[in-house]
C-alpha cells in the first residue's frame, strides 16, 4: 500500500525565517581556543558565543499610562522648566536671561526637551495678596527712590525756651497723633489732627526739663518726664495730672525708654534705673558701665535688648532676659546720643556719633558685628527709620544743620532738607511714619515738619499748599 506523504503548506513568512536560520546552522563552526588545555595537555573544545548564548526575547515593558518612564527624562531640566514659571508673563530680557542659564547648565538636544505642563494655567487668587499689600500697592509711586521731596517744610512752629544742649532729649510723638515738646521748665501738648496747643506743666523753682518720653498703644496717655533735679515725674496726658514721682538718681536724668509698664531712666550720675510703675517700689533692676552721662536710650521693637549710649563714646546693648551686658562698642570717637532699632529687619541697631565722630554705624546685635559705617561730615545728633520703607532719616548738627534721607542698606542720599538755622537736635516721627517733625535750639527755637511722601487718601492727613506758622506757647 502506497502512502502519500504530503508536505505541510507553509506560508512565505515562516519559509523565509527558517531559511535564515538554516543558513546560520550551516555557517556557524566550532572555535577553539589554542590558548586553554586541559590537564593532559589537549585543547579544549569551546563554542562560539553566538551558539552559546540563547537569543534574547523581547518584551514589552508594561507602563503606567499615568506615570511616564523616567529613565530617558531629564529631572534636572524639568525641574529647571517647571521653576521657570509661564514664559507668556516673563519680559523678553528675562527669557533670554533664562535661555542663557538653559544652555549653560544642559545640553543643547536637552534644552528643547518636552516636560510636563498643563493645557490651562491656574489662574492666581490676588485677593489675599491685595489684603496684605492693599497700602504698600496704593503707595508704590510715593515709596520709589525716584520720588521728588518737598524742601520746605508744611508747618513751623515756633518754641521760644528749646535748649540747645545737645545732650538732652526734649521732643517726642506718640500714637495718638500727640505731639510733646519740653521748652526750658514747661512741657507743651499739641495735637496733630486739630492744631490745638495745650500746656501740661511747670516745674517749680530754678529746675528744668531735661528729657520727654511719651508710650504708645494702650498706655498713650502716660509720659515720662525727666529733670535736672534728679526726679522722673509720671504724668497722665488726658486728666493733666501728676501721677508718681519716681527717685534715686543723683544727676539729672537725659534720658528715658519704654517698654510697656517698664520705664528705663539714663542719668547723669552714669546708672540706669529700670522700673515697673505698676508696683509701690518700681526699682526692679540696674545697669552700669558707663563712666560718664548715658544720653541715649531705645528698647528695641521686641523688648529683648536696651540699647544706652553714653558721653564716654560707648555704646552699650543691655539683655532684657539675663539682666546683663551683652556687648559693649567702643568704635565711636564722640558721644553717641543718636540710637534707633530698625522696624523691619530684626536685632539690627544704629547709632551716631557727636562733632568728633561724624558717624552713623550699624549693628547686628545678635552676633556683636559692626556691619556697616557711613561718614556724614556732620555732627549726627538724632535717627528715625522709616516705617513703610527702607529708608533712615538723620539730623545733623555743625557745620551743616541738614537732615539727611538715606536709602536703606545702600545709604544712598534720597534728599537734603535744609532750613534750620541751628542744630537739629531732635525729631520725631507722626503715627503714620509719612511726617517729620524736628526742632532745634538757639538762634532757630523752632519746630517744622516735613513731608517724606504722601499717604493713600484712607491714611492722608490734610496739610496745606502754604506754610503754617504758629508759637507752641
């Protein structure tokens, strides 16, 4: 019986496969290695490694379709893109400038790489940036250096009786728009929003009034008051009546600072008093390292540090929480009666020096350095920061008697104001930190104030086009 075989039917893809791997088998030899032996001395027998190997299959490498694949992603590119923000927003020079740090930091085939971005951005909630800058965005033209100053001042009082001692500090504003003024042995009350001048004291006698400080806040109706007879008079504004007298000096007190119930006296005598006013006996500490009249006195904005600068050229910053010397600064060549804490950048101080100084230097009272000194050619006699800008205000006394605006950490001169015909040896800021008031002694004995920049109309106060003259008497 014949049998009939028949071959199976292949299509023309699996004849072509398998003639190439016929064609392989017959090419492929055996390679010997003349170099390996056995033990006894023969050649050992090794395959090729194309016979050896098996074939590698390929597989398909299953992906996230949420997650990409991030071995062939550039991370530090994307994160570079996604940082960069929305091109459409940024100026031409911006994106150029990014464009440049691009092909610097990656290279040129990684700089026109695809990363992630969304179709739709996400529009910006500006309403609680608009809450939190609503003055700073409505002053933004006043606030710029490029902000013209009126040279003449708005108002001028005049202050028959103002001491030109230039160690004494008899000027001072409070938040209650409550402008203070000590002239010889009387103290003098105005008021900013209606003009009106009231007279709160007389010292009996031959004494004078050798130093003013009034408190803001909840306590604005009280003030210190500091004499040549070695008293500190506690007074309260509002009633007009006396409310402590506070003793222990043995020299006249120059200087006062407060620190909420908390009043520190500088006298004459070199001590420092500190006393809580609330308590019978209000002595609670003392500070002494001065050798000669301690002439300035500030607590900084937080409470934690008393800066004192005395007539021995030191400059003192006193611990509130251990009771003790912290530093002491000698760099001074005068005596240092200017001193003011900055209001927006924390534990920073500066002081001035007298006619043999010139100098206004600037503190870093946590580490104790010395960070920065500007020659002023003039006797420095008082500072205010600014309180909506990085800007210091300086008066000064011989040979100039200007007031000076400095541009804060720059101490780019912004303007001069000029007007005084003695020295200025105090100022005072308003409330709103937008006016100036500065006073000065023998040969001037008055009071003018100066407009730094306008305010937004919620916070303006109306002055008018001319200047007002009138006696704080």
């Amino acid at each position: 019986m014949n049998t009939v075989v028949t071959k199976k039917q292949t299509s023309p893809f699996f004849t072509r496969k398998a003639s190439v791997l016929t064609r392989k088998r017959r090419t492929t030899k055996k390679a010997y290695s003349p170099s390996k032996r056995n033990s006894l001395g023969s050649p050992i027998q090794t395959r090729s490694a194309s016979r050896s190997s098996p074939k590698k299959r390929s597989r398909r490498i299953s992906e996230d379709r949420f997650i990409p694949r991030r071995c062939c992603k550039s991370l530090d590119l994307q994160h570079f893109k996604l940082l960069a923000g929305d091109e459409k927003e940024e100026s031409d020079s911006l994106n150029l400038y990014n464009k440049s740090v691009a092909e610097t930091l990656f290279e040129e085939d990684e700089v026109s790489a695809k990363v992630l971005s969304f179709d739709t951005v996400v529009e910006k909630d500006k309403s609680v940036v608009k809450k939190l800058r609503k003055y700073h965005v409505d002053v933004k033209g006043a606030l710029s250096s490029k902000r013209k100053i009126a040279s003449d001042p708005f108002k001028i009082l005049d202050a028959p009786g103002l001491s030109d001692d230039y160690y004494l500090n008899l000027l001072d504003w409070n938040s209650d728009n409550i402008l203070s003024v000590a002239l010889h042995n009387s103290v003098y009350l105005w008021n900013a929003e209606t003009a009106k001048v009231d007279h709160l004291l007389t010292l009996p006698g031959d004494a004078t009034v050798s130093s003013i400080s009034l408190v803001d806040g909840q306590m604005s109706n009280l003030m210190a008051i500091g004499t040549d007879d070695y008293e500190v008079q506690i007074w309260d504004i509002n009633q007009k009546r006396k409310l402590r007298t506070l003793r222990g000096h043995v020299g006249r007190v120059s200087s006062l600072a407060w620190r909420e119930n908390v009043l520190s006296t500088g006298s004459r005598d070199t001590m420092i008093f500190n006393n809580d006013i609330r308590i019978a006996n209000p002595l609670i500490s003392a500070f002494r390292n001065h050798t000669q009249e301690v002439v300035g006195l500030k607590w900084s904005p937080d409470g934690s540090q008393l800066a004192s600068g005395g007539n021995d050229n030191l400059l003192n910053i006193w611990s509130a929480s251990t009771g003790g010397l912290q530093y002491k600064f000698e760099e001074h060549q005068a005596a240092v009666k200017a001193v003011a804490w900055c209001p927006f950048k924390h534990n920073t101080l500066a002081s001035g020096g007298g006619n043999a100084d010139q100098t206004i230097r600037f503190w870093n009272t946590s580490t104790g350095k010395c960070m920065n000194v500007i020659d002023t050619k003039s006797q420095v006699c008082s500072l205010q920061w600014s309180k909506d800008m990085q800007e210091l205000v300086s008066s000064h006394g011989f040979p100039q008697n200007q007031m000076v605006v400095w541009k804060y950490p720059t101490m780019e001169k912004v303007t001069e104001l000029t007007g005084h015909e003695s020295r200025v040896l105090h100022t005072a800021l308003n409330p709103s930190g937008n006016i100036i008031a500065s006073a000065a002694g023998n040969g001037d004995e008055t009071i003018r104030f100066w407009k730094l920049y306008d305010l937004p109309e919620c916070r303006s106060v109306k002055t008018s086009g001319s200047i007002e003259q009138m006696s704080i008497r």
